[in-house]
C-alpha cells in the first residue's frame, strides 16, 4: 500500500507517475458579506493558498455561488454538496446559515510518458474519490476549528469580520496542513470511536478513580479515560467526544510518543522529575512541573451546553499508556498550585491503574491464543454510540493511515456504505470483486460490519457460513439480519 | 447431469482460456462453470448482428471513423435547399405520428411549481450559445434562463481548460453531458449512477443526430451559432419524450440488447430465409418486428447494427401510428454506423392490424419503390408457408411468465448473451404491475447493473438483501444475468437458482434467442 506523493509505476517501468488526490484550495467564504458588484472580495473570509490571485479568488468563489444557487432551481431544501470536473472535485459544506466551507481536491492522475518520450500525458482518475469520504473530512475541519474556536458566528459576535478572518486564518494555516487525503476512507465517514475491551472489574476501578478525582478536584467539570489511543470512560456529550478523541489520537498522542519508549538519549525522553513514584504528565500546560517558568496555559475547547456552548480548559494528563482528560470552566485560572494537586493526586492512581489495564490485556491475549492471520478482515460501526472497529487499520497517526487490504477493497466497502444509507432499513450486501476478493456488508438496527474475505474459491454460501461464524465470535449479542 | 456439488460453485465460476467453440454439439446442458463466449446460452452460431456491443463503452468509442471508410452511406452534404427538402418529408411523417404522443407532454407546468420540481428525471437539450432545443417538462421558453445557466456552468469551467461532469445534493444530482454543438443536461432524483445517467443522455443526443446528422447539426450552428434548433426539430420531440421513458422502463437500453420474440427455430429460420431472399442492391438492413420484440434481422454482409442504432429504430417505429396506414419513407440517420449521412427507411406493417413491421433500410433516398418491391417479395414467398401461420399464431405470447421456470421463489430475472447482444426476460409478475414498482424494480436492475459495470471498481457478483427482495447479479465472459427473489429466499436457494434458470434458458434457447442470423 502506498503511503504518499508519488510513486514511479511499476508495470512500464519508470514510464508513468502515480498521483494520489491532493488539496488544490480550500476556502470559506459568506455571500452576504459582499453583495454589490465590486465588493467580491469582501465575501472570502478565508483562502488556501493565500497567494492565489485575488481575481481567481474571487472566480472560484463566484463558480460555488452559482453551482449553490443552480442546484436550489431543483432542489431548494437539498443544497449542493459537490461539484465534480475532469481534474477536481469540489465538496461544498454550509455548517452555519450563509458560511460556506469548500474543499477542492485534485482528481488522482496518472503522467504517462509519450511515445516521443518527451512530453507526457496525463490521465485524471475521476472515479477513485468516494464523495462521502471527503464531504466528511470538510464536516470534520469544521467541527476541529469549532472545537478550539466555537462558532464563527462566535467570532462575529465578539470582534467582527476581522477577528473571525484572524481565527480562520490562525486555525486553518496550521490544520490544513494536517490533511491527509491520501489516507482518507470509510473511517472517516464513520468518524467513530474505538473503545478499549475491558473486564468489569477494571471498568468499575476506572470508573471509582474518575469519581474520586472528580470530588477531590471539584473545578473539574468533565473527565475522558483513554487507554492505548482507545476511549474507556467519557461525561461528555458524544458528538464533543467525538471530535476530541479525533484531536487526542490524530494530532495530541501522536506529538507525544511514550517517553518510556523513546531511548535514552531522545529529545523525547523528559528529564527526570525526581519523582519516581509515578509516570504522571502533563500533555498539555506545564511539560515540567519543576520548571520554575513553567506555564499554567491550557488549550480551550468548546463543547456543547444548554444554552448554546461552554468554554473549557483542556488538561490531558499521561501515565504509561493511560491518559484522562480534564475538563475545568474556562472562567477559571489555573495556577501552579491546582496543577501540583492534580499531578500527585492523578499521578500515582493513574500509574497504578495503567498497568493494572496493561495485565488484564496481556492476561486476555494470552487466553484467545497466539495471533494466527485470520481469513477475514472487519470495520464495524455502531451509529447510537459511535463504536467503531477496525481490524482492517493497522494503525492511525496524524500522518498516516495504514490499511492491511487493497484501496480498492476499501472504496468497494465504501460503495456498500452509501447504498446503506439510501434507506433506513436493514440490508445486506455480498459482492465478489474482480480481484476474487469476497466483501460482505451488513446493516442491523444502526450497526454496520463489512467483512473482507480472503477465500476466494468460496461460494456464497460459504461466505455467509463464514460470516455467521465471524458474528457469532466478535459479536455474539448482536442480531444481524440473516 | 453435472453433480450437485458442482453446480453449486456459481459463484466461483472460473473463466478458461479454452478457445472458443460455437458448434452446437459442444453446448453443455449446465453451461457454468468454464464457460466461455459464444457458448452462453443463447450465443450465436455463426456471427453475430450487431456490432459487437460489449456493453456501454462503445457509446462513448468514436466507431464513425470506420463507417465511414466502409463508405456505404450516401454523404450527406447537404446545402440549405436540400435540407429544407429533408425537413419537409420529415414532418410529414411526423405529423401522422402526433396522434400518439406519449402521456400529456405537460408543456405548461410551471417551473417554480413543487410539481415541476418533483419529476424524476429531467433532461434538457440546448445548444451551446445556450439556447433551449428540449426539455423534458416544461416548456423551453419558460426555461431559456435556467438553460442559459446551464450553459455558462460549461463554459465556466470549459474556461479553465476543464470540464465539468456533475452536481450532487442529497438525493439529486445534475450530470452534464458537452456533445458538441449540443449541451445535454439531466436532473435526476434516482439513484442511478453517474455513468448510467450519462449513457441515458447519450442515447438522446443519438436521438436527435439521428434525425439531422451530425454533418447537419454542425454546419447550421457553424453557420449561425444563434440558430433556434426547435425550427428544425419542431413535432418530433414525442421521440425524445418517448425514448426517455424506454430508458426508465426497458431492461434492453439498459442491457445494451434487444429480446426477441419466442419463436421456434424453424419457424424463426424460414421467415428469416424468406427476408433473406427478398434484397436489393441498396439495402442494408432488413429488420422484423414484433412489437418491440426483434423477430429477425437479416444484414448486408460484412455491415453490423449497433444495437443503439436498433433501438433508435424501435423507438421511432414504436412511437407513431402513421406507419400503421401506408407504407412510409423516411430519412434516418444511425448514428452509431455513420453520423454524417442518412439511410432511408422504408417502414409497414405486414397486415394493418397486425404487430408485424418490417423495417427495409437502405442507402438510396430514390429507392422507395425498390423497397415496396422488396416488402411484396418478402410477403409473397412468406405466406405461401405455413410458417406464417405460426408467425401469427407466436404473436398471441410474446412473453412467458416466470411461472415457466418453475422456481417458485424467483419473482423475475433478465438474461443477456453476451456474443448475440440479446437477451431474455419474463413479463412482470403480479407483484411489479403498476407503474410504480416497474418503475422500481427496473430501479433496482439499474442499480445492480451499475455495480457490475462500475467504472473502476467492476464486480463479478452482487447478492443483496432487502426487506421488499433479495436479488442477485453475476456477470461472466459468457452472460450477465439478473434475479429478483422473494425477501424470504435463502442464499443457498439463489444459488440453486442460478443453476436451475440457466439450465431452462439453455434449454428454451432455440425459442428465446436468434441461433442462426443471416446475411443477403
């Protein structure tokens, strides 16, 4: 699987380049802001890349208006979502009434040398990009700038146009830089979350640690409880949960790799506190506590209240492989003093809590037996609460996606996810791709399972033995329709 | 009888290399696995009539080059007068066919209407100085500002050396289709795929070439880019009406195949033999129908019908009365053999009551006379048999119904050959009578169809279940088939199925399909 840019194709030698889909622009702007002819400009309130020609700008933008308004001839209550070309597409988002969000990505293309083997040819791969798949990475750039901004309608309350351009500008320069379209597939249509299996018994001991914390430290409004980038305990509400555990596990956790695991001489290895009762840490605020200049600055977070937002304080606090999330009222100020609590409050439980996890998992792994290459590989997604996982995903960082199948067994699936969501009743689908492969999708009462199968002499009827064999031992509660 | 085990490996079909025998010895009773082309039930024997259609791709292949060098076809470069000429016979055809104009054309419905709105599938023709040529619904002065935003998108984006293909919201999406000189536009509220729309949209640009030429169509605009194309397409947007609503409802457009009427082998080769016989020095193509059923075609040798040509015909044919009171002659184009030039066609009914029309092609416009000659010739040595007989009496069941399978879960199915381009199909069960759920259910093939077909990401099989029915697609070298199952149906049923309806179908195949085409 390829993990980025270009590659020299193999088959013809180094005669064609393979591009994957990039981002050619992606920009945010509001008609109402400009209305009369020659106050275009005034409508963009944000542009990538921001040394494009203001007259381009300003057709590009007008092109969006006039699709928008085109497609409302036909469907005034449906507004576009996209738009596709020979050479782009473009994914139009309208997440608050009048601001427009349009993310334009280069089709993938292959440069072929011609036979004068000089010039070259391109060909633009139009049909590789799934619009579900990157329809939801602009819903998801938006929810990431609302996360750490709040609406822009905030923005506009509070400083006008010019500080809601500021924001965009302060929070897209960095984010979208970010993006990886490359790796973009059905998870992120899911946008869900991975939850850690865990014993009763260590779920109930989790559960007493945030309650204790959450009485010492009455400041705090809400907690999380990951363990290995996978979500255990949260009191907040699911869609916030969300978008921050999209933050924490693609852009936080990753910046911060285990300093037990990075070697002696790393830059990542901190200096020892002195402190060798715990392995506590701050990910955000002070990096050392000792530090007489260390900062009690923590990033601010928006999330959904009764009446409209709140502001909060981020604190994520590390131990080994288990990280909580603090969440204190942004009215507060945090000194040094609350945060020496919390780190020899937290610190030793947290500690002692992750390697009590670390056992339990080494003891369940122990039992299901030695990892043998299963004949099957599955997504599985729970709408109600957002459950997802993936044996197909080898691992998810910040930069890259790495999937064990082929990318086009992966659109396949996506393919069978929009046919899902044409209707709101129980299907399945079974298909077998050209490459042999069997992939198999179900939809059950909000629950989604696609199966890849690697038995490709198999017959239907074997596939759907197999499959009820896979439901029956990863999903034995569950009723899938038969 | 193949062992139980095997059959039931359908979906694991394997595709051989073996060379391909057509002989008729060699056809297995279970035709899967190892199949090959041209042993499919329902494969020609010796070659095939149409131009060998794979399925959609060639809609978009320039094949004019190659008519063109065959060179059969008069040139029609035509001047002004002549054209003129070429419009006045036209309409008068046309005028007959009014009288069977497809649902009231609602040409006055108001375009900010919920009701206008609300329609399916819209389709709009206009030319690229973005003057209306047709919609669907509506009428096109009504419409000539929505058109001329339609056109400025084009160009818009023609502008930055791009083109544009599509607009998607929720449950709607608008395909543009740049033919020049003409800009097809479609809104469709379906959940056909993009390259099924677009096909649809080349069919209709088919249509109206059909009726000008694309010489024709180029030089009026290369000579006044304003033209109103209405002046010369007026009274003959029935054809465009009608056509749309076959590419909704008739599994063959979608199949890029024709079906044909059941028919036993000696009786179908005696007819055949009896057009064969009947030819003439310009004639190219001598097609009977039964409806909108192919009964026989018997072709130049060495010239093909694409079967988009084909139905092209069907639909002007199937569309207008007129030809029901005489003999007519009309000029037609078949895009897919030439675009620059016309044939002429001379078009009856074998008896005026009768289903039976013969369709006589040929390639001289003064050639009226020779046709009827023809048409009588045929007639003659054709009902001097007894043959004709059971011609006449075959009419009486065009169709079968699924019932003749006897698989009792199986509701319908459609069944192409891939080598032959026809295909078979039971007429609509009880369940699928109304509109709607033809309409529905021809949805659902469409979909399934899509899927095989996808332009990057084809498939060999698709089995879905539903809550209303299960339904299974397989495509192989050899045939494409399609099932609609009852929702209670099991998988392993479906597979037995499979084998069980392609045993029937080879056994049917002499009746179902043409085995034998011939050539003059």
């Amino acid at each position: 699987y390829r993990l980025a840019g270009t590659y020299p194709g193999m088959a013809s030698g180094m005669q064609e380049k393979q591009y994957t889909p990039s981002l050619l622009s992606f920009f945010i702007y509001n008609p109402t802001f400009g209305p009369r002819e020659g106050e275009e400009e005034k409508k963009i309130l944000f542009y990538h890349p921001s040394d494009v020609e203001k007259n381009e700008k300003i057709r590009n933008v007008g092109l969006c208006e006039a699709i928008v308004q085109f497609t409302r001839t036909f469907c005034p209550t449906k507004p576009a979502k996209s738009l596709h070309t020979q050479k782009n597409r473009q994914f139009f988002f309208e997440p608050e009434n009048n601001f427009w969000v349009v993310m334009v990505v280069r089709n993938p293309m292959i440069e072929k040398l011609n036979k004068d083997g000089k010039t070259q040819t391109i060909e633009y791969q139009e049909e590789e990009m799934l619009d579900t798949v990157y329809g939801a990475v602009v819903r998801q750039c938006y929810s990431m700038y609302k996360l750490f901004n709040g609406t822009f309608a905030r923005a506009m309350e509070a400083g006008g146009v010019e500080l809601l351009m500021q924001k965009l500008e302060k929070f897209f320069y960095k984010y979208l830089q970010t993006l990886h379209l490359q790796s973009s597939d059905l998870l992120d249509v899911f946008g869900g979350i991975s939850f850690f299996p865990l014993d009763k018994m260590t779920y109930l001991k989790i559960q007493s640690f945030v309650n204790r914390v959450e009485e010492s430290l009455s400041l705090i409004k809400y907690t999380a409880f990951l363990y290995n980038d996978q979500l255990i305990w949260s009191g907040l509400e699911q869609d916030d949960m969300r978008i921050l555990y999209k933050y924490l596990t693609t852009s936080l956790f990753p910046r911060h790799t285990e300093p037990e695991l990075a070697g002696r001489d790393s830059p990542l290895r901190p200096e020892v506190t002195g402190n060798l009762l715990h392995y506590g840490r701050f990910l955000t605020g002070p990096l050392n506590l000792k530090d007489p200049e260390a900062k009690f600055r923590f990033p601010k977070i928006f999330v959904s209240a009764e009446d409209g937002y709140e502001e909060l304080h981020l604190i994520v606090y590390k131990a080994m492989s288990a990280a909580a999330c603090f969440m204190i009222s942004a009215s507060v100020e945090l000194n040094r003093d609350f945060c020496e609590q919390l780190d020899s409050l937290v610190g030793p439980q947290l500690t002692l809590l992750a390697s009590d996890i670390c056992e339990q998992f080494t003891v369940n792994r122990r039992i299901s037996g030695p990892e043998k290459e299963p004949q099957f590989k599955f997504i599985y997604f729970n709408h109600m609460n957002l459950a997802e996982k993936s044996t197909i995903h080898m691992r998810k960082t910040a930069s890259v996606c790495l999937t064990s199948v082929h990318p086009d067994l992966m659109k396949i699936l996506g393919d069978i996810n929009c046919d899902f969501a044409r209707v709101d009743e129980d299907e399945e689908i079974i298909v077998k791709a050209m490459t042999d492969y069997w992939v198999v999708g179900k939809k059950s009462d909000q629950r989604e399972l696609y199966v890849i199968l690697n038995q490709k002499n198999a017959n239907l009827i074997e596939v759907n033995e197999e499959v009820k064999r896979l439901c029956a031992t990863q999903f034995n509660n569950i009723f899938f329709l038969d | 009888m193949d062992g139980e085990a095997q059959n039931e490996s359908v979906a694991c079909e394997k595709a051989t290399l073996a060379p391909v025998d057509r002989l008729r010895s060699n056809r297995a009773e279970s035709p899967t696995p190892g199949l090959v082309e041209g042993t499919e039930p329902g494969a020609v024997q010796k070659s095939a009539f149409f131009a060998h259609a794979q399925s959609f791709e060639d809609l978009t292949a320039e094949a004019e080059e190659k008519a063109e060098q065959e060179g059969v076809v008069e040139d029609s470069g035509q001047t002004e007068d002549e054209l003129q000429v070429l419009v006045g016979e036209r309409t008068i055809t046309e005028q007959h066919a009014q009288d069977v104009s497809p649902q009231s054309r609602s040409k006055e419905e108001d375009m900010s209407s919920e009701a206008w709105r609300s329609h399916r599938k819209h389709v709009f023709v206009l030319s690229e100085a973005g003057k209306p040529i047709y919609t669907r619904y509506g009428s096109e002065e009504a419409l000539s500002s929505t058109m001329g935003v339609m056109m400025a998108l084009v160009s818009f984006v023609e502008s930055d050396k791009n083109t544009i293909r599509s607009i998607h919201a929720d449950g709607c999406k608008v395909i543009f289709l740049a033919k020049s000189p003409l800009v097809l536009v479609g809104v469709s509220q379906t959940y056909q795929s993009d390259k099924e729309l677009l096909r649809e949209l080349q069919y209709i640009y088919y249509q109206i070439v059909s009726l000008l030429t694309l010489t024709q169509l180029n030089h009026i605009f290369q000579n006044k880019q304003n033209y109103d194309l209405r002046r010369l397409l007026a009274g003959s947007e029935y054809l465009t009406d009608n056509l749309l609503h076959r590419l909704d409802r008739d599994p063959g457009l979608l199949l890029s195949a024709v079906t044909c009427l059941p028919l036993s082998n000696s009786v179908r080769d005696v007819v055949s033999s009896s057009l064969q016989a009947a030819k003439a020095k310009n004639l190219v193509f001598s097609i009977l129908l039964a409806g909108d059923r192919l009964v026989t075609l018997v072709r130049k040798k060495d010239q093909f019908l694409h079967h988009i040509d084909l139905h092209l015909v069907m639909n002007l044919v199937g569309s207008s009365s007129s030809f029901r009171e005489g003999e007519g002659w009309t000029p037609i184009c078949l895009p897919k053999f030439n675009t620059a030039g016309f044939f002429h066609a001379h078009i009856s009914y074998l008896e005026s009551a009768s289903d039976l029309c013969l369709i006589l092609v040929s390639t001289d416009r003064e050639d009226f006379f020779n046709m009827s000659d023809c048409k009588q010739r045929f007639l003659e040595r054709l009902t001097k048999r007894t043959a004709y007989q059971a011609l006449k009496e075959a009419l009486k069941c065009p169709s079968y119904s699924v019932e003749q399978v006897g698989i009792p879960e199986l509701r319908h199915f459609l069944y192409k050959s891939k080598s032959s381009g026809l295909y078979t199909s039971p007429e609509f069960p009880e369940l699928y009578q109304s509109d709607e759920e033809q309409e529905r259910l021809m949805g659902l093939y469409q979909d399934l169809h899509s899927h095989l077909h996808h332009p990057v990401r084809p498939l060999r099989f698709f089995y879905r279940c539903t809550n209303k029915e299960n339904l299974l697609a397989w495509v192989t070298n050899g045939f494409q088939l399609y099932l609609c199952f009852s929702p209670l149906g099991t998988k392993a049923m479906a597979v037995s199925a499979v084998n069980k309806l392609l045993k029937w179908i080879r056994k049917e195949e002499d009746r179902l399909f043409i085995l034998s085409p011939l050539t003059y």
